[in-house]
C-alpha cells in the first residue's frame, strides 16, 4: 500500500506543476526576475525554515524535558500524536 501512496503522489504533482506554472506566471506578469525569485523560492523557504524551528524546537522541549512523550505517541499511532501527547492543561482553582 505504500507503494501505491508514493506514486499517487509523484503523479500529483506531476499533474499540478504545469497549472501552477501558469498560475504564478500569469500573476508575476509585469514584475522583475528578482521578485519572481524572491516571492517564489526565497519567501516560502524562509517561512518553512522559521516554522520547522519553532515547532520541532517546542517537540524537542517537551520530550526532553520529560513534559510528555511524543516518540510513544508516535509508535502507538502516528495520525493522532500530536493531539494525544500535546500537554494537558492544569486549573489554577
């Protein structure tokens, strides 16, 4: 079944390129090479390096620092780790 996951989605976005292609090109028409290049490629980039930081630096906090175990949540289910080893609130009452 995995196999078949991974071809599904190759030919996704094999399929999707050519229409995304269009579309950026025809909403960057009239702006310079620079603009094209930093909104397409350098933008994103930096947005998903800054998320990847925070998030998987708040992932490494909390299982090192023995808050919860997000690596047995994981080997239980990955689909719903991330709700069932969030951290659980305590009331203050």
């Amino acid at each position: 079944m995995a196999i078949f996951w991974t071809v599904f989605y190759w030919a996704f976005w094999i399929a999707l390129s050519p229409f995304a292609g269009m579309f950026i090109g025809r909403v960057s028409r009239g702006r310079a090479v620079r603009e094209l290049v930093g909104g397409v490629l350098l933008l994103p980039t930096v947005l998903t390096g800054i998320w990847l930081t925070v998030f998987g630096g708040s992932a490494l906090y909390l299982q090192l620092g023995g808050t919860t175990d997000i690596v047995a949540a994981v080997n239980i289910d990955t689909a719903t780790a991330i709700y069932d080893s969030k951290p659980r609130r305590r009331s203050f009452g």
